[in-house]
C-alpha cells in the first residue's frame, strides 16, 4: 500500500504539455474553458507562453502565423463544439495557406457522442475536422500522448506543411499514470521536416528549359519565404539574373528595391515572358491559374515550378520542368549545375522591364504626394511606405479591399517574412491574429494596416494585445464601409445600406478603453507621428485614420469575382 502512495504520478494534463516542450514548443494559443481550461493554467505553471484571446478563430490565425515564422507548428487550444469550430475556420485557413498548425481541441464524451445522446456541447469533432485539414488524430490513452503529439508535429511541418487536429476527450486529462512512464511514453521528434532532394535529371531538365529563354521571369511564392533558405534564393536568383516578381507575402525575401525586381511591371512580365519559373507559389487564382489573356495567351510559356509538393505540378497548366523537392535543396542544386559561365538574360528583356517599372513608379510617387483631406488612400499609405523604409524589421500585417490591395503595391518590404496578408483564400479577419503572433513569436514592432471593415473581423482582439502589452500599432483605414463609405438604401427606409458603417466611427476610442494608446489622424502628417510614436515606445496603438469615404472600389482589384446583377439594381 505505501509504495502506491509514494509512487509519482502524471496525468494527461502533464503529458500534453511535456510533450509539446520536449519538442521545443513553448507557446499556446488559445481561449480557456470546459476541458481544457486546466490545460492552459498548467502550461504556465510549467513555463510556456500561453496566449488567451476573445475569440478562437483569432487565436487559431496566430497559430498559424506563428507555423508560417518559426517553422514549428503553432498551437491553438479550444473548448468543445462551438470552440472547437471556431478553431476550425484558422485551421482550414491554415492548411490552405501551408502553414503548420496544431488545432487541439477538447471534447465531450466518446460514449455519448457517439450514441448521440446529447452530451454538453455534443459532437463528432474528429469526422468534422477530418476533411478540413492534413490529419486529424484523437487520443484515448494517456500512454498514447507522447506517440500522438509526434505523429501531428511530424504532419504539421513535413512535405508540404499544413493544419493538424488532435482531439482530446475531456476524459483523458484526468486518466493518471506512472511519472516515469509517462515520461518514457514521451517522443522527441527528430528531423521532424527532413530535407526532401531534388532528382539530378529535375534539375538538368529545368536548366535546359531555362537556358532557351528569351524573356524569364522568377516568381516567388511565401512557400519560397517559409523555407528561410534566403540566401539560397536570393543566390539563384542573383546568379540567374532572371527578373522575378514577388508573390504579396514573399515581398522582401528579396528587398522590393532590388534591381532584378518587376514588381512595378507585373503586368508586362506575366504576358510576355516565355519561361517562367515558380518557385514555392502556386498557379491559383491570384495567379489567373497561370492562362489567359493577363499571361499573354495564345502565345505559348513554358513552366519550371520547384515545389515539395510533386501533385501540386499540373495543377492548372502544364509544367515543363517539374522539379520536385524542398526549396533549399532544389535551388543550391539548380546554382551550382549552372556553373560559372551561364548565359545572361537577353538585354532586351531586362532594359524593357525597367523601362516600364520606371514609367509606373514615377506615376505612383506623384499620386503618394497628394496632400488632399480626406486623405485618400495613396496619400495615407505614402506615409506609411515612408515608415515602413525607415524601419525594415517591422511587420506589416495587411487586410482589407481597397487597403489590401494598394497598400501591396505602395508599401515595399525590404527582409523576408516581414509582410503577413490574406493569403490564399484572401480572407478578412486575419489581422490582430497575425499581429499578435509576429509580435509575439519575433519581438519586432508590428504595424497592421486594416481596412475597417476587415478590422471588425478581428477587432476584439485588441484588448489582448493590451493585455500582453505587445508592440503593436493598428491603423485602420477608416472610410466608413466596406469599399467605400457611400451607399444609400435605396428604398429610403431607415436600414442602411448593406455595405456601410456607422459614419465617422471612433476605432481609436476602442484602443483607449483598454488603457492603449488612440489617435485620430486626418493628414498624411498626424499618420507619421503617431505611428512613428508607436513604433518608438512599443505601446500598443490605434490610429484610426479618416479616409475619404469616396475613394475605393468595389472588392478592389477583384470586383471580377464578385458578380453583380444586371436586373435587379434600382
Ligand atoms: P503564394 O500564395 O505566395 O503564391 P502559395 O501558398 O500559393 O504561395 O504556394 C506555396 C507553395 O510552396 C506550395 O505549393 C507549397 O507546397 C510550397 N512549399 C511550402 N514549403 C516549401 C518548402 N520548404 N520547399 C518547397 N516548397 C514549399
Ligand atoms: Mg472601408
């Protein structure tokens, strides 16, 4: 009997956690609640960083970020049923955008759910997660933690990285076992992201493919910026002198000063280049699926894609030279077999490109001067790329339409991974998610520029990152809607327009009722200061910045997606 007494013990709580700091994961995202609230104390107790936000789906987006920076799958942690669903819009998010993250969720009893019997917050959340992410585990035994964590690290971040759902019943926190089995139950995982080399014969077909190239062009994807393999690429594409264009979140894994960038003519190097290298991006939508007139069709391209996902090569149109393999790995092998003495882009090419970066950058600095009140958005983001030159090591997170959009092609980023957006699905709602994980995960100042309706999404979460006291300064584009401010209801009834906000909103009060700092800014001038401000003392900030609430257009630059009647407009 008294040896039972004196025996050490862990619990499922315990193993979790041990778990995930055996392999170096010391930061939860999360809300708290029935069964995992314990979970979160405990982690702290035990050392890591434990994130709690208003709402999960924010904390899943800064899971998520976190993967994309660091590499190592972010954690989001949610309650049962509706937490867990909410968890899931980030973790889909996530898998879309490749992005490790670990979606862990408490649930109900197995017994009962599966009888339907009506269990607090019933559901099957295993089946339901399952067809929204990479893989999706869940543990019934405490014994089986150790191996369940290391198979969703390993799912996470191996190959094509993505979201992973482990789902724990409320049950298994409790169930106890031996300290030092447990312990010994635990796996480091090694090379959880092993290198994958490219074939020889891969590499010599892409040279080939590229060496009969009159007008190439690079195009680099946040698959590239993920990779943190900068100087790798950067390398190629220097050694090349193959022009490249950034896709918006690999901006700054090569400065958007750099001579070989044709950000500023995207549109002439996506029609008349005949070979075109993809490097860790995908031909999808915000590519026009790489077909069509904006790629110069009917004249023929040839595509090298290098990416880890060998089913991602045909995706949309046919690729020359698939070359299969991790981006580092593919891309020293590519330098090296071009060797010392390969043939340089054709003169013609590259005196055009500039000829047309120059004609469109002269027009967009004279249009960032314009000192009209309301500002418009050209004059607000001017001072912003001003900010965001000074002080390359900020992050720039970026939503909205209008702000979206504008702000991608007016703020340059100058270092890798600096710039965190809507990603692939474009999405609103990811802005104080990403801004308190960069923050969280890098120390850097962030700056979020939303647009206000995408700001709403999130907004919240501003009271978090009062809490943590995180070094983030939030402008938001205030022109009373959603792509512009001047909707009216046509009937004269006293609802508004569906697509308008309450007029000249406070959004910096917000910041201050939760001890922030507020700005209400109404020139380019007030903007600087107080971001400039922010910046410098590291307190979090809200300049709430009034734009005019006639300049935008609708959806953007992709008012093509969205489909408006010809009939029915009064
Ligand atoms: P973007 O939106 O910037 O074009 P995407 O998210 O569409 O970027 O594409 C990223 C691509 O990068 C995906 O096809 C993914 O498989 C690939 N990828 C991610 N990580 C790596 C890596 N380490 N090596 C090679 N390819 C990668
Ligand atoms: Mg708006």
């Amino acid at each position: 009997m008294a040896s039972s007494e004196t025996q050490a013990l862990t619990d499922g709580f315990h193993l979790v956690i041990d778990a995930l700091k055996l392999n170096d994961i010391n930061t939860i995202y999360g809300v708290p609640g029935i069964p995992i609230t314990d979970l979160g104390r405990i982690a702290q107790a035990e050392g890591m960083r434990v994130i709690s936000f208003r709402h999960e789906q924010h904390a899943g987006n800064a899971a998520s970020i976190a993967g994309y920076l660091t590499k190592k799958p972010g954690i989001c942690l949610t309650v049962s049923a509706p937490g867990f669903l909410n968890g899931l819009t980030a973790l889909a998010n996530a898998t879309t955008n490749c992005f490790p993250m670990i979606l862990i969720s408490g649930s109900s009893e197995r017994e009962i759910v599966d009888l339907q019997q009506g269990d607090y917050e019933e559901m099957d959340q295993l089946a339901i997660a399952k067809p929204l992410c990479k893989a999706a585990f869940r543990i019934l035994h405490a014994e089986d933690i150790g191996i369940a964590v290391a198979r969703a690290i390993r799912a996470a971040v191996s190959g094509r990285p993505g979201g992973v759902y482990l789902d724990l019943p409320a049950k298994l926190f409790a169930q106890v076992m031996d300290a030092a089995e447990g312990q010994k139950s635990l796996v480091k995982v090694v090379d959880p992201a092993p290198r994958q080399l490219p074939a020889a014969e891969s590499i010599s077909r892409a040279l080939d493919v590229l060496k009969t190239a009159e007008r190439p062009l690079i195009i680099l994807g946040k698959g590239a910026a993920y990779a943190q393999e900068d100087e790798i690429v950067r390398n190629f594409v220097e050694k090349s002198g193959v022009p490249y264009l950034p896709m918006s979140m690999a901006k700054g894994l090569l400065p958007d000063d750099h001579p070989l960038s044709a950000g500023a003519a995207r549109s002439l190097v996506l029609k008349e280049s005949d070979v075109v290298v993809m490097i860790g991006a995908r031909l999808n939508w915000l590519l026009s699926h790489g077909k069509g007139k904006s790629w110069g069709a009917p004249k023929l391209k040839r595509f090298i894609q290098v990416d880890i996902e060998p089913r991602e090569m045909d995706s949309n149109v046919e690729i020359a030279a698939p070359v299969v393999g991790d981006i580092g790995s593919c891309l020293s092998a590519m330098s090296v077999a071009m060797g010392d003495s390969w043939p340089s882009v054709p003169a013609e090419w590259t005196a055009t490109i500039k000829q047309r970066k120059d004609v469109n950058l002269e027009k967009m600095s004279a249009k960032l001067l314009s000192n009209t009140v309301p500002m418009g958005f050209h004059s607000a983001l001017g001072a912003l790329r001003t900010i965001v030159k000074q002080r390359p090591d900020a992050i720039l997170v970026n939503e909205g339409a209008n702000t979206l959009d504008f702000a991608r092609s007016i703020i340059d980023i100058y270092k890798p991974r600096k710039r965190l957006d809507v990603g692939t699905w474009g999405i609103m709602g990811i802005g104080m998610g990403a801004a308190i994980a960069a923050a969280i995960e890098t120390g850097h100042p962030v700056l979020a520029v939303e647009g206000d309706s995408a700001f709403g999404f999130s907004g919240m979460e501003i009271e978090t990152i009062c809490r943590y006291d995180l070094p983030v300064c939030v402008v938001v584009f205030n022109n009373n809607g959603i792509y512009r401010g001047t909707d009216t209801n046509p009937t004269g009834g006293p609802d508004a327009a569906p697509t308008v906000f309450v007029k000249d909103a406070r959004y910096d009060q917000m910041m201050a009722a939760f001890g922030g700092v507020g700005v209400y800014a109404t020139t380019p001038d007030e903007l600087t200061c107080a971001v400039n401000e922010a910046m410098d003392s590291g307190k979090p900030t809200l300049v709430n910045v009034v734009i005019d609430e006639n300049s935008g257009t609708e959806s953007g630059r992709i008012g093509n997606l969205n489909p408006q009647s010809v009939v029915s407009k009064k």
